[in-house]
C-alpha cells in the first residue's frame, strides 16, 4: 500500500482522535476533536482545522495524524 492510501480524509464534523508526534504542550495525544475546516492541499499533507474538546482550542493538524474516533458501517 502506497502512503498515500494509508492517509484518510476527512470531513467537517467528523470525529477523530490525534495519532501522531507529541509536540505540544499539553500533549494532544489520544484527545478528540471535531474537523472543523479542510484545507485545500493535496491529501498526503493536507491540515485540517480540529476543535479539540479536552481544551476548547482550534489546531491545524495534518491528516497523517489523525484518525476517525469510530466507524460507522451502514
């Protein structure tokens, strides 16, 4: 699988939990948020705007440390 298959994306309103490198202070690691904004870069390095509820701020993460907080098969 290329790296850009493993990449999800993501809408506005979508659950997600952070997945990647710990560089902020607290740590976002395992918070949820909600996807609030999508930017318009190519999906691989695409930031998406996400609310996160523990702290109530608004962080632009990429879409490689994101990952949905569930699935919802229909």
């Amino acid at each position: 699988m290329s790296y850009n298959k493993q990449v999800e994306t993501f809408v506005i309103g979508d659950l997600v939990y952070f997945t990647g490198d710990e560089v902020e202070s607290p740590p976002l690691a395992h918070n949820v948020g909600i996807v609030t904004s999508v930017g318009a870069a190519p999906r691989a390095t695409r930031a998406y705007n996400v609310f996160w509820l523990d702290s109530g701020t608004i962080i632009a993460v990429t879409g490689k440390h994101l990952v949905l907080a569930y699935i919802r098969e229909i």
